[in-house]
C-alpha cells in the first residue's frame, strides 16, 4: 500500500472519530440539560394566603429562621385587616411558628423543614438528578398595620409597605434588603441595621415628619426619594458618605467620628445652617 494512501486513511479515520466524538457530546449534553430542568432543588410557595392568629398583644415583631442550607427569599408587607392576623403563603404555614414572648412577636421560619421537603422531592422521582443550591422563593409574609410599629427584620426578606398612615415606624434589618415605602404617611422613621449592610430604598409619594437614618448604609446608586417629602432628616455616619436627591425642609448631620463626611445632591434652593 502506498504512503499517501496510508496517510488518507489515517486523516479519514480521524476525522470520523472526532465526528464520533462530537456527536456523544452532544447526546450526553441533551439528556444532563433534561435531568437539570426537571429536577432543580427549588420551590416556590402558592400566592393563596391564609390567616394565623397572633396569640398575644405585642410591641415589637422579630422574624427570623434557622441556619440550613438554604436560599429562603421573600418580602414583608402590611396589611389592613384583622389587626390580630398574620397573612403567610398557604404551604408557607406549616414551616412557620409564632409565639409571644415579654413584649416580642416571634416568627421564626423552619427552614431545616423546607430542605427537607425539597430532599424528599428528588427521592420521589427515581430517574432523576438533584442539582443547584437549595431555593425556596415567593415568601410573604403580611402584618397588621398598626400606629406604632416596630420590626426586626432578619430574615434578608425586602420590605414593602404601603398606604400606611401611623405615628412611628421603627425597622432594624441584618442584610442587604431592598425597602419600599409606598402612598404613606409617617410621622417618625428609624432605620437600624448591622454593619456591612447595603441598603436600596424607595420612598414613592410619601410623606415622613422626621426620618433617623444612618447615612454609609444607603445604596446612593439605586435609591430613589425624588417623588417624597422628608420635613426633618436626621443623618449620622461614621465614614465618608453619599446620599442620592432628598427632598426635605431641615437636615441635621451627626458624625459620630473625624474622618465622616457628607456628600448630598441639591437640586432646588436650600438654606443650611452650620452648628458647632
């Protein structure tokens, strides 16, 4: 046989194994993609919701959950009505517990449960193949308005409260939670939180008297204040910080150290008045 015909050979026989090749990549891509869409480790909860009594007056809510796992996203909201009702997603309940302690409303979700019904999931379909990091999403939690309120977020769920009309609204978070104030009316606003948190605010027509807030905490590139009126802006901080257009009548600044600083935008005339 010549060389040159040795030589064709072989490039022939190359090629159709790599085609070969090609073609098994393929196959076996198609039929991972159709494991990893069936049988993604998620669950979102029913939008149907169901009333839970409150077991005993209260002045302060703490929501909180237990340490499996698992990403558990959602959102606190108010609502109107039964003042002593707590409004959760239907299949969201049975993870839930609630009970009053001094003066406190705990809500602690169960989230070692959630896991483990998003476990049993995947057992009950033999053909399939688990995958992702755990994810629970679509939580609602809805709580009675009232004139004085008082919340301990830690539950990284965003916040969106609307039409309220109340005298205090007191709001401690631990993470970086997106906050909605909607069509409300406060007259006093105090915002806490942990440190390294990083924090989107949305004031959308509303009005708050007086509003306590530590300024390094606010996202300055997402927030938006532009459509609300604060009348007084009470502003601490530690560092150098920035806040994004604020409507308000009177700001006050406190540095709580020598290296603070403030940085705000002005888009109207504005009197300030320096205090030593």
């Amino acid at each position: 046989m010549r060389l040159t015909t040795k030589i064709f050979i072989g490039f022939l026989a190359s090629v159709l194994s790599l085609i070969l090749i090609f073609m098994f990549y393929l196959k076996t891509r198609e039929i991972t993609s159709l494991h990893l869409d069936t049988l993604r480790k998620e669950h979102e909860f029913e939008k149907v919701t169901e009333a839970i009594s409150i077991p005993a007056p209260y002045s302060v809510v703490s929501l909180n959950r237990g340490e499996a796992e698992l990403s558990l996203e959602g959102a606190i909201l108010n609502h109107k009505e039964n003042p002593d009702k707590v409004l959760l997603n239907k299949d969201l309940v049975q993870y839930t517990r609630m009970d009053v302690r001094n003066d406190t409303l705990f809500i602690n979700i169960d989230d070692s449960q959630i896991l483990d019904m998003l476990e049993l999931k995947g057992k009950e379909n033999s053909k399939s193949i688990l995958y992702g990091y755990p994810n629970a999403h679509g939580a609602k939690i809805y709580l009675p308005e009232q004139n004085n309120m008082h919340i301990v977020n830690e539950l990284d769920f965003d916040v969106y409260l609307d039409s309220l009309n109340i005298n205090t609204l007191e709001l401690m978070v631990s993470g970086s939670n997106n906050i909605t104030i909607n069509n409300s009316q406060l007259k006093t606003f105090t915002f806490d939180d942990q440190p390294y948190t990083d924090i989107t605010f949305m004031f959308v027509n509303s009005h708050i008297g007086t509003w306590n807030i530590d300024a390094y905490r606010v996202n300055e590139s997402y927030s938006d204040f532009s459509s609300s009126l604060v009348e007084v802006l009470n502003v601490r901080g530690d560092e150098a910080c920035e806040l994004p257009y604020i409507r308000y009548n009177t700001l006050n600044w406190f540095p709580s150290s020598k290296k603070a600083s403030l940085s705000l935008k002005l888009q109207e005339a504005t009197s300030i008045e320096m205090k030593k």
